[in-house]
C-alpha cells in the first residue's frame, strides 16, 4: 500500500482492503464532469458508485487519495488490472458538466506533483503511453481499451494542456531533481562541459533557433551526459512570452535529427533546460530555441550558456 504524502488521504473501504494489489505502470488522467472538492468525489465513491479513482482533485488543488497505489482502482476499464498484475493509477480532476474547460494552475501543479512522485516512488516511465499496456502516461480518451464504449474524458483542451504543459512539466521536474546519471565504471571522473556566449540576438516569434554556444555542437557522441542550458531573455520580453528549449541530436552533417522534448517556460528573465541521455556515436548533440509572443514581435536573448558533467563511453 503507497500513499501520496502530498495528498490528502481518505480511504475508502471496503475497496482499499478488498481488491486486488497491481503493481502501478501508468498514470492515467480524468475529467470527472463535475466542478467537484476532492472530498465531494470521496463521498460521490463511497455512497453512489464503486468506479473509483486512487485520487481526486478539486479546482483549489485540494487532492485526496482514497485507495493505495498498489491496490486495483476501477476507473479505467482495461488498464485496471492487466492479467499480469500490472495496472494503471488514476485521478479525477473536477471540470465543467461536460468536461469542456481547462485544468486551473493549481490543478497543473498538484498533476506535475503527483506525476514525478509516480516516477520516483514506482519506476514509471517518462513517456506518454504508446500502447494500452505500454508503461507511462496518458489520459482517458489515448488508448480505446482504456474505456468501455469510448470516451472524449478528459476533453479537448486538457488533452492539449497534458501534451503541451503538464507531461512535459513532469519530464522536466523529475529530470531536474534526479541525480546525475551514474557514470560508466571504467571512467567515474566526468569532464565538464562550460560554454556561454553573451552577444545579443533576436529569436523571431514562432520559429526554432538553433543557439549556438562556443559552436553548434554542444557534444559528440558516444557520451554520457547532463548537460543544462540556461538562457536570458530582455526585461522588455512580455510576461506570456512562450519559450521553449529542445534538445535533439544530429548527424555530423547537422541531418537525420531525432528531437528529445520540448520543455516549457514564460516571459523574460532566466530559464534553464535540462537533458540527461546518453548520446550515441557519431551524433551530435545540439540545442535549439523558440520565443511565441502575442504580437508576433521577436525576442532579446541576452546570455546563454550550457554546462553539465559528461563521460566519453
Ligand atoms: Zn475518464
């Protein structure tokens, strides 16, 4: 039995002692069709229905958890118990009668949270699930075998809000405060990799930059690595300035790209980036940036610079 220490517990029984033990694999997220408090879902479960979730979430980001992560929950068909023992842990959000509305920041934060502990506590894979079975992250609607007789849970926009904000933030929350990787054997002293060019530059609104540091290429495979860029955007940039940074990797002739994922960030000011991965051989590992703005108007990078340990494999 796991418990969420950031959640808020409220078990129900007979269901947390009397189902099956699953060992979890995926997170899978809900639309509840209710603006409801996480301890109104707890009530709804206990005196209504058994096709509970493990937790609930209210619009505020109060979040309850009512069955133990290694206990079976009823909320997603298929992907309950799978005959191998593996199954999914899932959460119902509060969201409009017909699920049309966006998650609230504080939701955002309390899913970003609960997605890195899942990673942490039980090995979930940072990915969003590429089969039912697959283990990772996803919402309702992703996989058919998911539901019985199809869903649109948890509802467009929040479809995009998981792709685009939360998975995201949760790959870049887990990555930021795990350890770097542990180095291979025959070599544990890293090199150190320190590059940072001050010379101003403009990033037109809506298209990829390729930055360029001490040269173009931040490493050449095969390494081990974890590198982070930190860039500076002018003072003058707009607070819902969209600013991505992505890390992808490239043939010596700068072709045949493979893209890591994007990460997220607003406005001006400092924003670091992040990458743990080894890079194969003969690949070159490079970073690129985008800045979105209301006006379409460009953006001042001021100051950039990469730096993190690496190991030649
Ligand atoms: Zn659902």
């Amino acid at each position: 039995m796991a418990w969420y220490p950031g959640a808020t517990r409220m078990e129900l029984q007979p269901e947390s002692d009397g189902q099956p033990a699953i060992r979890p694999t995926q997170f899978i997220l809900h639309s509840v069709a209710a603006p409801w408090t996480a301890r109104r879902m707890y009530e709804y479960w206990r005196d209504s229905t058994n096709l509970e979730s493990h937790f609930g979430l209210g619009y505020e980001g109060d979040l309850a958890q009512y069955i133990g992560t290694e206990t079976r929950a009823d909320s997603n068909y298929a992907a309950n118990r799978r005959p191998d023992g593996t199954g999914a842990v899932s959460i119902e959000t509060a969201s409009n009668l017909k699920h049309t509305d966006p998650w609230t920041d504080r939701q955002i934060e309390q899913l970003i949270r609960l997605g890195v502990w899942l990673h942490q506590r039980h090995g979930v894979p940072l990915r969003i699930c590429r089969s039912h079975s697959d283990p990772g992250y996803g919402y309702h609607r992703l996989h058919s075998a998911w539901s019985s007789g199809g869903t649109s849970c948890p509802g467009d926009a929040r479809v995009n809000q998981f792709r685009k904000v939360v998975f995201p933030g949760i790959v870049n929350r887990a990555n930021g405060q795990s350890p770097s990787p542990l180095p291979p054997e025959e070599d544990p002293v890293p090199e150190m990799l320190h590059e940072s060019n001050a010379t101003d530059m403009e990033l037109t609104s809506g298209n990829w930059t390729g930055l360029s540091f001490r040269t173009a290429v931040l490493l050449v495979g095969p390494v081990r690595q974890h590198t982070v860029v930190h860039l500076v955007l002018d003072d003058a940039t707009a607070p819902d300035t969209v600013v991505e940074g992505c890390f992808y990797t490239t043939d010596k002739n700068g072709g045949d790209r493979s893209l890591h994922l994007p990460v997220r960030g607003y406005g001006p000011g400092g924003h670091q980036f992040a990458c743990t991965a080894d890079v194969g051989a003969g690949r070159h590992l490079r970073f690129m940036v985008r800045a979105r703005t209301r006006d379409s108007r460009p953006v001042r990078l001021l100051h950039r610079a990469v730096s993190g340990p690496f190991w030649k494999l």
